[in-house]
C-alpha cells in the first residue's frame, strides 16, 4: 500500500474505479501483447471517449466531463499502472491540443472541434519540438508565410504523440522571421488536420518503451493552412504552449506515478511468492528496504502532485509547482522500475514479467514535456522570480 489521498471526494471515487474498471476490461488484455509488436490499436481511441476519458478537462458544454485537475491526474494514474502508452495518449490529448483550443481559441474553433475531440471522433496532438529545437523549443525553424487568406507551413516536427492517427494538431510555427523577433516572439499555433494539402506523416520512431504510442515525424510540404485555423494571436503560439505545457507536465507526473505504483504491486506480489534460501525474497532486510523506499516516493510523489493540482484549480501560479511535481514522479518512476527489475531478479530482465515494460516505459517521463534538467532549470528560476 502507498498513501493515498484520504479524501477523496464522491466524484472522484467514482471516476478512480471507472478509470480502474476501464483499464481492467479494455487496456490490461492488450498492453503486453501491442507493446510487443510496437503496434497501435485505434479503437482504443473510440473506447475512451464513450467514457468520456478524452474530454475529462473539457466543461460539460463541450461535452466534457468538466472534472478538477486532481480527479482527471486519479484517472490518468489508474490508466498509466496498467498501460503507460494509453495514458500517454490521454494525457496529450487532454491536456494540449483541447486546452490549446479552450482557452485561445475562437468560438466558431471550439464549436468545430471541442465537442467531437471530447466524444473521441477526433484525436488531438501537439507539434512543438522538431529535429534541431528540443529543450530549446523557440529555436524552432518551421516557417508559416501568410498568402491571401491562408498560411503557408514549411518545415518538420518530430516526436509527435499520437501523430500518425491524430486528426486535429496544434503545431507551433514561426510566423516573424525578423531578428528583433526571433525565440519565442513570433510563433503562432496552427490546427492542423491531415487532410491539408502538403501534409504528411514521416518516420515512425522505434522506440525503447512506450512501444504502443506511435511517435513520428510530420512534414509540411508548403503545406497550406487556411487563416480561420490560427489559434488566436498568430505570433503569441509559443506563449500558448509554454502556458499548457505547464498543466501537461502533470499529466505526465501522474503517469509517472502510475508507472511506479504498477512496479511496486508487482514487486511486493512477486517478493511474496518467490522463495530463495527456504524464505520468500520478502523476509530479507534488503529487499524489504527497497519496498519501502518505492513506497514512499511514489506517496511523496503523489502529494506533491495534488497539491500542485489544487493550486492550479485555484488559479494560483503553479509553473515551480508543476515542475517539481514532474520532476519528481518522473525520477520516482525510474527508481522504482529499477528497483522492481532488481526484486524479480533475473525474470525482471525478461518479457514473463511486466516489470521490464514498466522500465522501458519509465524513461521517458524524465525526457518529454521538458527533460529532469530543464524542469531543474524553471525550478531554480523561479527562485529567483520575484527579485
Ligand atoms: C516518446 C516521445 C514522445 C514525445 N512527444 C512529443 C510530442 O507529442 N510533441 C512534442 O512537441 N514533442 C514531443 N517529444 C519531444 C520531447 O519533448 C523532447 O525530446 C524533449 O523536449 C527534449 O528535447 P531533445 O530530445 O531535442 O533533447 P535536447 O534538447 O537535445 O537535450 C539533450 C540533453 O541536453 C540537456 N539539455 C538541453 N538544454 C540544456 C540546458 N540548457 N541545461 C542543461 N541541460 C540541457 C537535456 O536535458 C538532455 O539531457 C517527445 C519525445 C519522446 C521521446
């Protein structure tokens, strides 16, 4: 057992067992095998939204489920401890591109495609980094020249979530080339569908884990992007992102926690039932040790990662917040993974065991929506920030 959080409201029991019953039925069955043949399956889109999982930010106006940061971050756990690339998938989906477009969109934008993207009929990503702008991201080089009344989007992005089947993606593009407005002035996000002439998606990554999300690269082939799907300000995209990516990196925390919770239940399972020197492994001081230092990470990881959720949900400055938050889970995740690894022994090096999976699956969170470098870097900034 970790600490969890006492008080949980009505509603939030209700959607922690829905998103666990959810994850039993429709992930759990599937997880090992698509990881195994790095294959995504689709329908798992449509199945999420019919529970309303790709609209648990969105107000019920937009069909959405309109929850609280903190009861959305529940779901996404209970989802990334049986499936990390379901949940990374949610997390994207719902925390970018239909936040993106809530809160900086127009309303004929939000009319179109908030209430499909909440039902599931259409898949959001995120376009920002590309092959030469990673932690850098305003060094992006991806150009859109304005031309009557559309947008002409020349350049490549890469490492897009969900990219290959997404049907609306919110990809940043610089839209002033001049020097005074060169970094972060002068970028403007677009709402990109595939449909658009000069679209195409490039090379799928061959990735170490999260082996079921497909990663690829889309270019844009003087790709034509009409002016009504600029999301407002055309050369104010950057700020947009820098502002939803600092809510994404608690969908990431909360995936990272969930990660590391799967680890530590099968750790404490398997160090139950495996016997060495006429003992299970349980009995000895030092594996005892291990469980307990999991499990109190992931429980400081949770708490930090719900208090920055009701900051956030009260409108407080949360960016240190988040940080610290997605920093913490996300080398919590990476802890426990190895520490489960080593608890089964050599089955934790083999596919019998989900453990090696989960450690696959750990890496990431310390590399997306900001490396463990950068997030020490805002941490420390924001130290600073009021002087
Ligand atoms: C599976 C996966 C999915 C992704 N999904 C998306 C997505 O959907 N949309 C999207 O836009 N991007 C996505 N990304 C991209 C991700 O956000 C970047 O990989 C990440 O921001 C790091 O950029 P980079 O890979 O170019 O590394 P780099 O920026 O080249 O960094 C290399 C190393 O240098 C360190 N470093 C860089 N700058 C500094 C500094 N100033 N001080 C100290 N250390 C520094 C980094 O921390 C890192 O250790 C995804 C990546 C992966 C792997």
């Amino acid at each position: 057992m970790t600490w969890t959080l006492h008080d949980l409201t009505e509603e939030q029991r209700e959607i922690q067992g829905l998103a666990r019953d959810f994850a039993q039925r429709e992930v759990a069955p599937y997880a090992a095998e698509l990881d195994h043949e790095s294959r995504f399956d689709p329908a798992i889109v449509k199945k999420l939204g019919e529970v309303g999982f790709l609209g648990m930010l969105l107000p019920e106006e937009y069909e959405g489920l309109g929850l609280e940061t903190s009861t959305y971050l529940i779901a996404l756990e209970e989802i990334a401890a049986v499936d990390a690339s379901t949940a990374v998938l949610m997390s994207v989906h719902n925390s970018l591109p239909t936040q993106m477009i809530l809160r900086f969109g127009s309303t004929e934008q939000k009319d179109r495609l908030l209430r499909p993207m909440a039902r599931g009929e259409l898949l959001g990503a995120f376009a920002l980094s590309e092959p030469e702008a990673g932690s850098d991201a305003a060094a992006l080089t991806t150009q859109a020249v304005r031309d009557g009344d559309d947008w002409i989007l020349t350049g490549t992005k890469s490492w897009v979530t969900s990219g290959s089947h997404a049907d609306v993606i919110i990809a940043m593009a610089r839209t002033d080339t001049r020097e005074e407005r060169k970094g972060a002035r002068g970028i403007g996000a677009f709402i990109v569908t595939p449909d658009l002439p000069g679209f195409h998606v490039g090379k799928k990554e061959d990735k170490l884990g999260l082996r079921s999300s497909p990663t690829v690269q889309l270019n844009f082939d003087g790709m034509r992007v009409p002016a009504a799907n600029v999301l407002g300000d055309p050369h104010l995209g950057f700020v947009y992102a820098m502002k939803s990516l600092d809510a994404g990196r608690l969908g990431i925390a909360a995936q990272a926690i969930g990660i590391a919770r799967a680890a530590l239940d099968a750790s404490t399972s398997y160090a139950a039932e495996r016997r060495q020197f006429d003992a299970p492994i349980r009995d000895f001081q030092a594996i005892q040790f291990k469980l307990a230092d999991m499990s109190t990470r992931i429980s400081a990881g949770r708490a930090l990662l719900h208090l920055a959720a009701q900051a956030k949900d009260r409108g407080a400055n949360v960016k240190q917040a988040c940080s610290m938050a997605k920093l913490f889970a996300s080398e919590t995740a990476m802890f426990c993974t190895n520490q489960a690894v080593q608890i089964f022994g050599g089955y934790g090096y083999v596919k019998d065991y989900p453990v090696e999976r989960y450690f696959r699956d750990a890496k990431v969170t310390e590399i997306y929506e900001g490396t463990s470098e950068i997030q020490r870097i805002v941490i420390a900034r924001e130290l600073y920030a009021h002087d």
